[in-house]
C-alpha cells in the first residue's frame, strides 16, 4: 500500500490535537483529535490501567482549510479511569486499515505510522492532592551522615563498633575490606555524626537549602546503614534521640526541615527482627520458629536459606503485608513512622520504592499524613514514574494516593548527556517534555531533582572534571521545575567514581571556592525568584547548541539560556517590554528597543535573564 496517498497527523503537545496538555485530575474530560489529508473513517483504540480495550468511532468534524486536513474528533472521560489511558488510532481507507501510534521511544508529541502494535499515547490520570510547599519550593542537601562531619570535640569517634575499621586521617580514600569471595569483612568509619550535621547547619543554611534529607540514621552494622539493625534506634555512632530531636527543632528555627530513609523492604541479618549473629537480646526469625518476627521473612529452607535483597544475604527481604511488620512498621500507636515524625522529622524517602508493594505505600502514606499533615513522602524510582511496571505490576505512585515526590534519575540523564554534547537542545527538550506530559503539575514540580547522590558517581567526575561543564549543569537543574538536590560535597568539588569513592569525606578546609561560590549565587537566585520555583516554563526555539526557556510567574520572566557550543552565538529575545538585567552579573543591562534585543552568549557560557 501506498501511503503517500494519505497522511495521517496527532501531536498530543499541541492544543488544537489533545486538550488539555498532558496529566489531568479524575473527570476532566479530554479533547482527541486527529488529522487526515483524505476523507476515512477514523477509530480510536483505548485501553484503560487494567488493560481492557475498546474502539470508538471518531466524530467526522469536517475539512479545516486553516490545517489544511480532514478533522476527526473524540472526547474521553475520564471519571471512572484513575490510573492510566493509552490510545492510538487506526484509520480505513478505502478498505485499508493504517495504524498511527505515538513514536517508537514513547515521548509523546509527533506520532507515526505502524504496520503491527503500535506504541500507545498515554493520559495520566490522578486524584488532585496537594505537595507541602515547604518540599516543593526548597533546595534539598543531602547528607550521608558518617562522611560529613564530627561534631565531637577533637574528633572523638562515637561508640565504634566491634570489628570496625576507622580511617586515621579525614582525608583517607574511602575503600572496602572484602574477603576472597568479595563479602565485607570489616566496614568502615569516618566518624561522622549528628552533633557534626548541627554544628554545620548555618553552613548548609548558606546553600540557600531549607530540606536536610539524610542517608539512613538507624542502628546497623555497616556505614551506609541500608542494612536496619533497628528501626527505633538512632545508631550509637551518630548519636541518640536526643540529639535528633535537637538537631531537627534548631534546623526548623533556621527554616530547614529533616526528611529520614525509610529502608522496609528489607531488614538487616544482624539486626534484632533477624538476629543471624546473636548480637541482640531478642529472639530473631534466624533463631527460632517461635520468633515474633519470624513471619516477617519468607524462608526457602529454615534458616538458612532466605530470599535477599538482590542476592545480599546480609539483607533478608521482608513480606512488607505481613500484618505485624505493618502493624511495626506503620499502623500502631508509636509505630515506626509515627515515632520519627513526632520526634521531628518533616516526612520520609522510601529506599526502592519498586520493592515496595503499592497497598504497603498507601497505609503508610495515609498514616504519614494523620501524624503530620504537611508531611511529605519521596520514593526512589530510576525511570519514568507515571508508567513504572515493577515484578510485572503496573505502579500507582503518582495516582494521588502514594508518593508526594520521586527521584528524577530521568533528568539528570539528560542534563548530563546535554552539557557532554552527547545529545543536542532538541532532543533534551524532547525527552523532557515526555516528563512533563506523564507527570501530574503538581508532581513534577516536586520531582527530586539531583546529579548525582550516594548511588551514581560524582557529578564533575562524570563531567571529566571540567568545572565549566558543572556550572552549565548547575544552571540547568536550579532553574527547572522540581526541588533541586545538592549531595554534601558537590558544591565543594568533590570527586569520585563508583561506590564506595562517591562517598568520600566531606573536605573541610580544602573546598573548591570558585565551585562553592558558584552554587551559593545560583541557590540565593533561585530562592529570590519565584518564578524560578513556581512559574510555568516555555522553551525557546534557537538552534540545537543553545538551550533556552523561559518561566513565568505573573508579570514576572526569567531567560535561561545555556550554550554548550564551542563558538559563540547571538540569540534574539523577543516580546520583551522591559530592559533586561544578567542576574549572573548584576551590573549588566540590556536595553531594550522595539520590544526585541540581541544578546552574545560565549561558548559554553550560561545566562539568567530578568525582564524588569
């Protein structure tokens, strides 16, 4: 067949083609259209969250001269539909049937045509629930609390462990102590600890940061701490309740909040619900049939061999429906997550939030919320949240009813693959409107937005150590929708590969000053412009080297412009009815005449421009 004899169009970021743009709230109806260069007929296939299929007939609304094509139309209603539409549409034309779906890498916008299954467009549709502002309009530091600082006097180190290794200067590389078979047999200590974490609070203040969000704080065994030893107990070595309690009262009074990882999936083995070693003076599911924690863990062949987290047997999984770890976990009086809320903290990050069964999120969500009604809660998730298939279940995180947040892994790609030139301005914004489609507004512009954290190699080690290709970063991740992460040691240049060197020590004293003065301007931007963090964002058209967007908020505009370009560009800023003022470089004015100007980006120069 011959299709040349009829095009077929659906862009569903235009207006006229899908309205309204992108995610919308439970009920509201959605405008479909498509474009046809012939006269057909037209179908339309949808298929709901549970996968159940159904062809519509579209509405024939005629020729439209100013398009240039025959109009067909469909509305859908989405008010029994929480989750998940995808559609595409297959048109007859003269007895032969033509598939057109969205593009074959699922970003959404432009469509093509398919001779077998079609990639489907997708409406996302959600419960409108609120994100605390406090979260949503904040910068996040994060902190993985044995690397940053001790807060006792001469660098006492807390209570160390039996069997542990602590470095003799603060400045050591950090390293692990495997066995021939590659187990740790010795973790190691910096001596970190929450006094330090206090002691530096008006330095983090100076980020511009109000969210502290810390690497898990509860007793274990290991550094890292993803391997719970117990729930209820702050590990010896960083300190007690007590000085948690402090820490978050004397964060708040400088307008800072303390967002604590919640790992449930899995416990530690030595911990007191397992207990393999005998470390603890409880009876664990390890020791005994007749432990109260028993049913927690699912046994192949008693107790030996257990399901793990990902194959560490120091990490049992945890049957997280079990109604006592539940009951633990989150429901009781005092629960778990109750606990550490009343104790202070502003709301929890969910480690593996895939692991996690969706019933196991909502309870606790629900329950976050009667404790601290401006609690918020962040899962981590690597890839597209809206759409996330996990152990063949389609996910719910962003429905209404979970996830207040999750972490923004898929940006973070594209603003590192953008400033490497490995991908051009065109395709970054294509990607990143993809996001801004499936996502719910209020999700999106509470997304995790970081580049790097305790999980990814160091952000200018990624960037082959070139400093001008961080601050191009930088501009990127501050200025976008979403709540901005700094990981401790970022700003001061901190460099490292793979785990454990992506977890060196805070560098005290011996900070990159030209790096930390950079992000200290480009926080102390982003919290003075409102814009910044709650405007809406439109990007310019200039060529594939010259990243530009606007956001504005009211009568307020800000221009970004990025060139990752070895040459310089003159790009034109349109529509302007004020002069513009560099917020980079305050003295510089631009004077506007005929509502239009030019400005001179250098090569791999950034620019935030205010219209007055």
């Amino acid at each position: 067949m011959d299709l040349d004899d009829i095009q077929i169009f659906h862009d569903s970021h235009n207006l006229e083609l899908r309205n309204p743009f992108g995610a919308v709230s439970i009920g509201t109806k959605v405008r479909i259209r498509l474009w046809t260069s012939k006269k057909c007929s037209a179908y339309i296939n949808l298929i709901n969250f549970y996968n159940n299929q159904i062809e519509i007939q579209m509405k024939e609304i005629g020729w439209n001269s100013l398009v240039n094509n025959w109009v067909y139309e469909t509305e859908v209603d989405t008010l029994n539909n929480i989750g998940l539409i995808y559609y595409y549409f297959r048109v007859n034309y003269y007895g032969r049937d033509i598939i057109y779906g969205n593009n074959i890498e699922s970003l959404g916008g432009v469509g093509q045509v398919y001779f077998n299954e079609p990639v489907s467009y997708q409406i996302t549709i959600y419960s409108k629930q609120e994100v605390p502002s406090w979260y949503r309009e904040g910068i996040i530091y994060q902190i993985f609390v044995d690397r940053f600082f001790n807060g006792e006097d001469e660098g006492k180190v807390l209570n160390p462990k039996k069997n542990t290794f602590i470095y003799g200067n603060w400045d050591d590389s950090p390293m692990y102590i495997k066995d021939m078979n590659g187990n740790i047999v010795r973790w190691d200590f910096y001596g970190g600890n929450l006094l330090g974490v206090k002691k530096k609070l008006e330095y983090i203040k100076s980020l511009g940061v109000s969210v502290i969000y810390f690497n898990p704080i509860f007793d274990s065994p290991s550094c890292h701490k993803y391997d719970t030893g117990d729930y209820e107990k702050i590990d010896p070595m960083f300190g007690d309740e007590e000085i948690f309690k402090d820490l978050c009262s004397e964060a708040e009074k400088l307008g800072m909040r303390i967002i604590l990882d919640g790992v449930f999936s899995h416990t530690g083995s030595d911990s007191k619900y397992f207990n393999k070693f005998g470390n603890y003076d409880s009876l664990g599911a390890y020791q005994s049939l007749h432990s109260p924690y028993y049913r927690w863990y699912r046994f192949n062949d008693y107790p030996n061999l257990y399901e793990t987290w990902w194959g560490f047997s120091n990490m049992p999984n945890v049957d997280e429906l079990n109604p006592s770890y539940l009951d633990y976990i989150i429901r009781n009086d005092n629960s778990v997550i109750e606990k550490w809320l009343r104790l202070g903290a502003g709301g929890w990050r969910l480690d593996v939030a895939d692991e996690l069964p969706d019933e196991f999120i909502k309870i606790l969500k629900k329950k976050l919320k009667e404790v601290k009604k401006d609690g918020v809660l962040i899962g981590e998730v690597w890839e597209d949240a809206s759409n996330k298939v996990s152990y063949n279940r389609k996910r719910e995180y962003l429905f209404g009813n979970e996830l207040d947040s999750v972490t923004n892994y898929p940006l973070r790609q594209i603003i590192l693959d953008l400033v490497r030139n490995y991908i051009g301005s065109k395709y970054f914004i294509k990607k990143y409107l993809s996001l801004k489609e499936n996502y719910p507004k209020e999700y999106f512009y509470s997304t995790m937005n970081m580049l790097g954290n305790h999980d990814t190699e160091r952000v200018l080690t990624m960037l082959n150590n070139n400093v001008n290709l961080l601050k191009e970063a930088v501009v990127i991740q501050m200025t976008l929708p979403g709540v901005p992460l700094i990981y401790y040691g970022d700003e001061a240049g901190l460099t490292g590969g793979k785990d454990p060197s992506n977890r060196k020590s805070y560098p005290w004293g011996k900070e990159n000053n030209d790096i930390l003065g950079f992000y200290r301007k480009i926080s102390a931007i982003r919290v003075s412009e409102e814009a910044l963090r709650n405007g809406e964002i439109e990007f310019l058209e200039f060529n594939n080297g010259i990243l530009a967007y606007q956001r504005t908020l009211n009568k307020d505009r800000i221009i970004i412009a990025v060139n990752i370009m070895e040459k310089e560009e003159n790009i034109l800023i349109n529509n302007v009815d004020g002069n513009i003022l560099d917020l980079l470089d305050e003295d510089k004015e631009y004077i506007v005449e005929n509502r239009s100007t030019s400005v001179l980006i250098e090569a791999h120069q950034f620019m935030i421009l205010k219209v007055l």
